[in-house]
C-alpha cells in the first residue's frame, strides 16, 4: 500500500470535511464522526481518510500502487478546489511511501 498526505490551512476544517463526506457519500462508502472531526471515503481505487484540527484539515490517500494513488488524490484534490474556490487552499501532497496495514 501507498500513502500521500496533505495539510489544508483552515479555521473551518469541520465543515470542509462534512461536506466533503457527504458529497462522496452520494456515490462510494463515505462515513464522518457526528462532531466532524474524522471522515473516510472508500473509493474503487482506494481510502481517503480525514481528520480536522485547529491547524487545518489532514487528508490522506492510501492505494494498492502509484497509479491508482494518483487517481485517487486528483479525484479528492478536484472536490477540494471545488470546495475552497472562494478562498483558494493550495494542495501540496507529500509521500507516496508504502504504508503497512492501511485500508
């Protein structure tokens, strides 16, 4: 399994990440905690995870291989520009290192 992760700067974390959840869970397994602090979206290529702090909202990508990696963090970095294009939040990924036991 591969992982990247991202940091998006934000005072309202909770909020991008309950929309977020809801909007994927009209089409694949999406699940958030009732105070919108973590969130998880199943994907065919993959695991999205999300967790909001007062620094911003994490959001990480765990894949089988690199491909479906970049398929997925592209999917969920369109819907994250989608989201912020009022207040643009830059997508910087980092990673794409193996991750044992995830997803």
């Amino acid at each position: 399994m591969f992982k990247i992760t991202t940091q998006i700067a934000t005072d309202v974390a909770p909020s991008y990440l309950y929309k977020l959840c809801k909007h994927f869970a009209k089409k694949i397994p999406a699940t958030w905690a009732d105070d919108h602090l973590s969130g998880m979206a199943s994907f065919e290529w993959g695991t999205t995870i999300f967790r909001a702090a007062v620094e911003g909202l994490h959001i990480e990508c765990i894949s089988p291989d690199h491909a479906s990696l970049e398929r997925l963090s592209n999917v969920v970095g369109q819907h994250v520009e989608l989201l912020t294009r009022k207040n643009p939040a830059p997508i910087v990924w980092s990673g794409a290192e193996p991750s044992h036991g995830a997803a």
